[in-house]
C-alpha cells in the first residue's frame, strides 16, 4: 500500500538537496528556497508539474512504476534510494539490475559533453536521459516514460519518429533496430519487459515481424548515421556507443563525422536549438 506521507516527504528532501548544476539546469533567478523547484523536477521526469506537486503534498493519483522509474532517475536516486522510492510509492521494485535505472554517476559524466549529442538508453530501447543538444537535433525536449520514450517502439509505430533519418538509411537503422532487440531478447529470455515489448512489436508492426523472422542478432557498438534538421540540413555523425558492464545501459555519444561540415552545424545548433527550447519552456 502506498505511503503518501512518506513518498511526499522522500521526494521533497530529495528535491531540496539537488542543485540546477547538479541536473544540468541553468541557476536563472534568485531561488527563495534550496534546491530544485517542484517544475523542473517534473520537467526531468517527463510528468505534469501538477500531478507531481500532488504527490509531494500527499494527494492524488497512485503514481504508475514508469512514474516512480522516472522520478528516481529525476532525482539521481542511487539502486537504494529507488527500491526504497518505489517502497513508499506501494510497488515491488525492479530487478537489482541497471535496466531502467541510470547510476548518477554515469549521467554526470554524461552531462560533462556538452559540445555533442548524448543520450543514455535502456537495452530495450527506453530513453532514459538526453542532453540538450541531442534534443535540439531530434526536435524533442522531455524525456517521456513507457513506450512513449521507447525508440524501438516509436519507431515500428509511429512514423513521425523516422522523420531526422533520411529515407534511404531507414531499411538498414530498421534491421539493426531489431538485430539489437534481438540481443537483448536472447540474453534476457523471459524477462517480462523484453517478452513484452517483442510480442507488441510483432503484433503491430508487419516490418518488424519480417525482419525478427530473420534472427539477425548484433549488438551495435558503433555506427554512422546522418540526421536530418530542418534549419541546419543534414548532419553526418558517427556514434560511439559505451556499454555498462552488464549491457543493461547504453550511452550513445553522437560525434561529428571526419570531412564534413558537421561540427560547424552542431555548434550552431548548441546556439539556436538550446536557446528556442528554453525559450519555449
């Protein structure tokens, strides 16, 4: 059963010891009191200030487990502190693996590359951090929670989410989308997040039924893609991808591409993108 008084009081202590700096954030005005603002905490979890600001004051809906995932890693909860988070929200706790869970160390040194795209994955495709000027170059601020954050999901389901690659590298970022899944389907066999995901993706999306049909399996450690920005045009980038020890988290680090005009168009982008979202904010 969930512990409303001590979920309100767990999230707000938490909030209260982070700075902006610690997250990424800009200082902006004077702060009254220590810590985070309520906002900006939902913001980095990519929940409603308002269905967040119930829960600190005790009220509300029951928060999902993709909720409480996103708010431990808002937070830069350590495994401790989300098992505990997920305790007083009434839910069992993840498997004592990585999965959905970043360690705040790795999203710390991840926000330290600042001058390319970054962003941290799940080895189901979940994203579960991005920094700025990878956002910039996707066109999507928030992190979203589920399958609405979920870039193989997305990609089998939603067209609009092909739209930064260009056509003619779709059919192979497809293939390596599920010789990926694939992998991880393999290493994990029967785990419920994987089994899940793999059962709707067959069930809605006749191109990924054809392509797992052909039990291609490779992990992608590396890789040259090109993305398409509607102000700057194309960017050649290569990506590096780092695997944690466990290959449950990946960072992907998305750097400009030798002999191309990439790296002038990503420091462009490090200007006007960052600075139309935080307008927008």
């Amino acid at each position: 059963m969930i512990d409303r008084a001590g979920l309100a009081d767990f999230l707000r202590r938490r909030r209260e010891l982070l700075r902006p700096a610690d997250v990424g954030l800009p200082d902006g005005i004077r702060r009254r009191t220590p810590g985070l603002r309520r906002e900006e905490v939902a913001q980095l979890a990519g929940v409603s200030a308002d269905h967040y600001t119930r829960l600190e004051q005790a009220r509300g809906s029951a928060p999902s487990d993709g909720v409480v995932a996103a708010l431990a890693r808002a937070l830069r909860c350590d495994l401790d502190q989300r098992d505990h988070l997920f305790h007083l929200a009434g839910l069992s706790a993840p498997p004592r693996r990585a999965g959905g869970h970043v360690r705040p160390g790795l999203i710390q040194l991840a926000g330290r590359l600042v001058d390319v795209p970054v962003c941290i994955l799940s080895d189901v495709g979940e994203v579960l951090w991005r920094n700025d000027l990878l956002a910039a170059l996707v066109g999507e601020r928030d992190v979203r929670p589920g399958r609405e954050g979920n870039v193989y999901w997305r990609w089998f389901t939603d067209p609009a989410s092909r739209e930064p690659a260009p056509e003619e590298d779709r059919p192979r970022l497809s293939a390596a989308h599920v010789s990926d899944l694939r992998a991880t389907h393999s290493r994990r066999a029967g785990d419920r997040d994987v089994t899940e995901l793999v059962r709707d993706l067959l069930e809605h999306s006749a191109e990924f039924r054809e392509l797992w049909e052909q039990h291609e399996v490779a992990v992608r450690r590396s890789d040259v893609k090109t993305f398409v920005h509607p102000e700057v045009g194309p960017i050649r980038v290569h990506c590096e991808v780092l695997l944690t020890p466990d290959e449950d988290v990946q960072l992907l680090a998305y750097f400009p591409l030798e002999g191309t005009d990439a790296a002038e168009k990503l420091q462009l982008l490090r200007v006007i993108g960052t600075q139309d979202f935080r307008t927008n904010a």
